[in-house]
C-alpha cells in the first residue's frame, strides 16, 4: 500500500490490515519520523527520512511503552516534536501520564478523545482503509476532486447499521436518534447499494452521524468529501473538531432537539457557499500531518 487510495489520509486500516505491514507501508505512517505498533506486530518503526518528527502510536498500545522508548524517541526525533494516538477505537489510559508525556511532546493528539482534558487534544480520524477500498472509485474520486455536479434536494439524511446493527440495540446514541427518527420524521434514514452511497448522499445538506463503537466516526469525513454538514451529538471531540480545526459541524444537544428552521437557516447563513474544495484539500495525504498534526492548540 504503497500510494493511498483517492491520496487521501488513511490512518485506520479496519479488519485484516491491523498487522506491521500497513502501519510501514501505508503512505501517511511514512511520514511520522517514530510509528510504534502493539509489540506483537514489531513495535517500533523509525522512518529516517521523514518529512516530520513526530511520533505516531496506535493508541490500544500500552503507554509504558513509550516511556520504555523515550531515549531513543527523543535521539531520533529531537527536542520538538508531538505524539498523535489513533487508529483504534478506544485508547489504554492515556490521561494518567498526560502531564509526563507533555515533558517530552510539545502537543498530545488523541483520536479517542472522550473527555476534556487540559493536555491532551484529539484530532481528525481521517479516513479507514476496510471501507475506502469498496467506494465507486468514479464517484468519490469527482467528489474528492470536486468535479462532480452536487445537487442539495435534501435536508438531513442518515445511514447506520447495515454493518454492525447490534450497535443499533446498545449504544444510546443510536438508539436516542432512532427514537428521533420515529418520532419527528424530520432525518431520514436511507439505504442503498455502496455504489450510490455517496451520490445519495451527496443529496443532503446535513448527514447526522451517531456514534459508533469508537469515539469519531469515518461518515464524518466521508460526509465532508460529499460536501455535506456532519451532525454530531454534543461531546469534547466534536466541538474541538469544529472548533479547533474549524471543520464544518453542526453540534445538537439532543437528536430529539433537530429543528428543521434552524437547520435551513444555518445552511443558508454558513455553508450554502462554504469552500469545500480547500477543506477536502486538508485531507490529502501530503496534507494532513501539516494541516492537523503540526500546530499548537
């Protein structure tokens, strides 16, 4: 996996690429200087050509990990550099060395982020790997690059469960929307082949996304590609992901609280003529480390 499908940032590789091969391969890793893996897949990987000093850790990794590593980390990446932790649903109890991780990383990125925290920071999830590579290449390559004729005829769509749909029976926000959707008619919930996903989406102004089993979801940046507003649950992650970042995401405290004047009214005063084209620009791959991981915040 030497180039990334659509040159977009994929971090997660999804079921059956979580092994050392696509944390060195894949194109985004090679340009963190330190990768360090779960010990059973070859622990640490040193990219001495790196464009950044950085340092990427998957964060199911035990954190001892990198304080077992921190010599040779600080030999190879210098005095300035950040620590980013992804690729995994959850993360192993980062918060309790936040204060001593901050001796030796200028910043702490942590996708998992599910609480405030005054040292740590998440950040875009970017894309996975397990669904990208199953997208109508046609239609999400003239998407990405802008070049197909967007048409908004909808105002919030929805679509979850085809893949996981026990989720749907036991995480709240999953069920809390579903009661929304019941209930107020106002987000409409559609399935359709992969092949017409991102056209149907595409078709929406709004497309809210509920959490699954990890903190972020992919939809979220699917959604943007489609230039489409994400609808995120209020949370930490989400409000620094429209804050700090300044990604286009409309934050509602409760599903049940979706107002349809509100929604149109927030479209027309914000996004109607958003420059989507910039934003998708931020998630190529020769991009995003610059965009995301490389700032103080």
């Amino acid at each position: 996996m030497k180039d990334s499908l659509f040159d977009l940032a994929i971090l997660r590789s999804g079921f059956g690429r979580n092994g050392y091969n696509y944390f060195k391969n894949a194109q985004i890793f090679q340009k963190f200087r330190i990768v360090i893996c779960p010990p059973q897949l070859g622990s640490i990987i040193h990219n001495k050509n790196s464009e950044y000093p950085h340092v990427f850790c998957k964060s199911s990794v035990n954190p001892e990990i990198i304080f077992e590593n921190i010599d040779y980390i600080n030999r190879r990446c210098g005095k300035n550099k950040n620590l980013i932790l992804g690729s995994a649903d959850r993360s192993r109890n980062i918060y309790n060395f936040g204060s001593e991780l901050k001796k030796h990383f200028d910043n702490i990125f942590l996708e998992a982020l599910n609480r405030d925290d005054p040292n740590i920071k998440t950040f875009p999830m970017g894309f996975t790997y397990r669904y990208v590579k199953y997208f109508n290449k046609d239609i999400f390559s003239k998407l990405i690059n802008c070049s197909y004729n967007i048409q908004k005829e909808k105002l919030i769509g929805t679509a979850f469960g085809k893949s996981w749909p026990s989720l749907s029976n036991r995480l709240s926000d999953r069920i809390n929307i579903l009661d929304a959707i019941t209930n107020n008619e106002l987000i409409e919930n559609f399935f359709c082949d992969l092949s017409e996903y991102h056209i149907k989406k595409s078709q929406y102004m709004y497309f809210a996304s509920p959490r699954g089993k990890g903190i972020q979801s992919p939809k979220i940046y699917e959604s943007i590609m489609c230039e489409t507003v994400p609808v995120l649950t209020d949370a930490p992650y989400a409000r620094q992901l429209r804050d700090l970042y300044n990604l286009p995401i409309y934050i509602i405290d409760k599903w049940e609280n979706l107002n349809e004047n509100h929604l149109i009214e927030t479209y027309e005063n914000k996004y109607k003529n958003y420059d989507w084209c910039s934003l998708k620009k931020r998630f190529h791959v020769d991009n995003f480390i610059g965009e995301f991981l490389n700032k103080d915040y």
